[in-house]
C-alpha cells in the first residue's frame, strides 16, 4: 500500500472541496491540468455509456467561462454547500498518474436555514501527480450522481 | 500510531463498501473469513445487550445464501445506495488482528430520483489483517444502527 | 506532506466524536487544554467578524458545567447523534502546535426512530500535539455551522 500516494489524493479532494464550499469558485480550474476534463453525469447514463453528460468541460477555459457564467446569475453565492469525500481508493496507473474513485454527498443550506441533501455519488478521478507547481491537478474528473434529478444540479460544480 | 494499520483498515472499509453500493453483491461474502460473523442490530438492542439481531450470519454460506435470496426478489437493484464510512478508530488486538469502530451513513436514492437517509450508526469490526490471499477480512462485523425502525433495513446488507 | 501529523490529527477528531456519540459527555472537557477555547457560531455571523457565538467556553470548568447543566436537563440522552468529520486539512504551525480545518454533519435519531439531519458545517481547531500525557488538545475550537438556524442547537456539543 502507497501511503504517501493515498494521503496526497485525500488531500487533493480535501482541497478541491474546501475550495468550492468556501465560495472560491476562481480557484476551481486551477485544480485541473491546462486540458482537464470535467464531466457531471447520472449513474444510469454512465453505465449505459451514453454520452450525455450534465455538464462537460475539456478545458480550463471552459471551466473559467463556467465560473463567470455563475458569478453572473449569483446563483452560487444564495446558498451554502457543505461537501463529504470518504472512502476514496487510488490505484497508481504509471509513474506520473493515479486513478481515484470516491464517494461524495453534498448538502445544501438555504438562507432561509433549511438544509437538504443536494446530490450525492462518486467521484471517477484521473490524477496528474506533479502538475502546475510540483502539485497533482486533475487531467479528468468524471462526477457520477446517483440521482437522475437535474432540475438544480445545472448550476454548480461539484 | 500504527499508520500502515489505519490504512489498511480503512482501504478494507473502502472497497466493502464500494463493492455493496457498486452492485457488487457477490463479492460481499468474501470481505469476511470462511466462518465469519455479521449482525445487524439497533443501539437500544446492543447496550442491553440483547441478542436479537436484525440480520445474522456465522459463515460465508449463510452470506452466499443471503445474495442469493436478494437477487432473487431483485430488490437490491431497484435503488441505489451510497455509504459514507468515517471516523475509524483502529486498535491492534493481537499480531494478526485488529479492532476497528467507524461511524457509517448510507444514503439511498429511488428510481424516481428522491435520495434519503437510509440508515446511520456504528461498524464494530474484528479484522484478521492476513485473511485469503494474504488481505485483510472480518472475522466479525457487527452494524449498529441508531435507528430503532427496520421496515425496509431487512432488505440488504449494511 | 506531514504523514503523521495528518493521521494524529484525524485521530484526535474521531475519538473527539466517538465520545459525543457516544454518550461520554464526561470525556468531553478533557479534549481541551485546560484553558481551552469553544465556541458555536454561524457562517453568516463568522464571515462578518460577529462576536456572537451560539455558545462560548473558554476553560474546562465552563466546558465542565455545560455537561452538567446538559446532564441536568437530560436533553441529550433523548436522542443519538452521529457525526461524520471529513476533508481534514492540517497545517503545522509551529513545534508544537497544528491547525486543521474540517467537514462535518451530524444526524440525530429520534427516539421514535426517525433520523434528520441536524448540523453540517466546519471545525477550525488549533491543536497542542502533546497536551496532557503527551496526547493532542485542542486549544480552540471553532464550530461553524452552516445554517443560522439554532432553535435545538444551544443544547449539546458538536
């Protein structure tokens, strides 16, 4: 078992989700490599392989221009998400490279104080481990929701 | 602070239960040793100690024979459930066992999209760290759930 | 990355809850140093630099009278609590002190069986890595929770 290597994914997934619940949202793309690819799908769809996701991105561009398209309808900043990542296993895939799968949930808190759970599933992670920095970034984040509901999973990254 | 046991415990934990929310039911008799124990119980019942479990099993048959009859009223397949396991505390007992207890959650989310809060409690796990193969497996596995209600809690494994 | 470091600190917060849930209400106090800091407050009202904590302590004899009073008026034993403390940063501030930032949720099960969610939010805690005996306290303790909502929040710790 490669402790160190576990540790430094933990700590990855840690950082990304600290960064999105504490609304530093402009600090999202740099998680991923300059052509990091980001996917929001349902279960169903990913194990049909249909090719339909809620959400893609294959850039950090994309995921910039997301994150002005957010900050513009100010739909992030009404609410508060609170994110769980447990149970993550990694497996090294090459020398430079780690693959991690997850679980997740988020939960909501509206202004008026009322908190629900907003979506829950797994993160499928491929892990560049010395990006920008030395840092490990992600080169694919596949995030794969139990729910097939998306009335409101369009706003927000997750 | 034993850090290869800790994560060695929790990697075990890990892919538990990313093999029972992944659908991966057959694999489930295998996480424990050829005359393993499992148990569901509730928390009133476990203080008083009351020996009236919700679910029991002494062998990997008695599991076998559980998926058996959960793939046969196909009931497991209808939802989808997603654990949350946290918090474990790992103490060696003896050179080739380990005592852990973890707080768990599982979420479970309906055909119709609706997730909920399926169950939440305590592992109380007894580990033989060099089971089959060399890895880790439960000599015993107890659930506690908090929850006193078990209408539907019978259906699958925890 | 402190390997060790991370793993006593996650350590610390899984016995830290392990006692709440578990009723040893009595334990609590000694998670601190003896003039810890505790404090309960609001994302709303912390962001804004508010002091007007939900619930303050700054020693143990408070924190000792709090159990008390809590103990007093048997609100706690009432209910279970279950506590998932997740995505834990850890940062070394000097020899002997660290500072760490977490997730977490607490549900809470109902006598009559019934479980809701009852807090979600962060831990920002400064912890003495060898406190009383050589094992880590918190010198403070900072709940921020998520929701403004504290009709039932006064009663126990998080």
């Amino acid at each position: 078992m490669d402790i160190e290597l576990q540790l430094t994914v933990e700590n990855l997934l840690a950082r990304y989700v600290h960064a999105l619940d504490g609304d530093r949202l402009e600090d999202w793309p740099g998680f991923f490599v300059e052509n990091g690819c980001y996917r929001i799908t349902t279960a169903d769809n990913h194990e049909r392989g249909l090719p339909l996701p809620v959400l893609f991105a294959d850039s950090r561009a994309m995921l910039r221009d997301r994150v002005s398209a957010l900050r513009h309808a100010s739909v992030y900043e009404a609410q508060r998400y609170r994110h769980a990542v447990t149970s993550t296993l990694v497996e090294r895939q090459d020398a430079g490279t780690a693959r991690a799968v997850s679980h997740f949930q988020v939960l909501r808190t509206m202004q008026t104080g009322e908190t629900t759970l907003y979506a829950c599933g797994r993160y499928l992670d491929r892990i560049r481990l010395a990006g920008d920095g030395g840092r490990p970034q992600f080169e694919e984040k596949i995030v794969v929701c139990d729910s097939r509901r998306f009335d409101t999973l369009l706003a927000i990254p997750l």
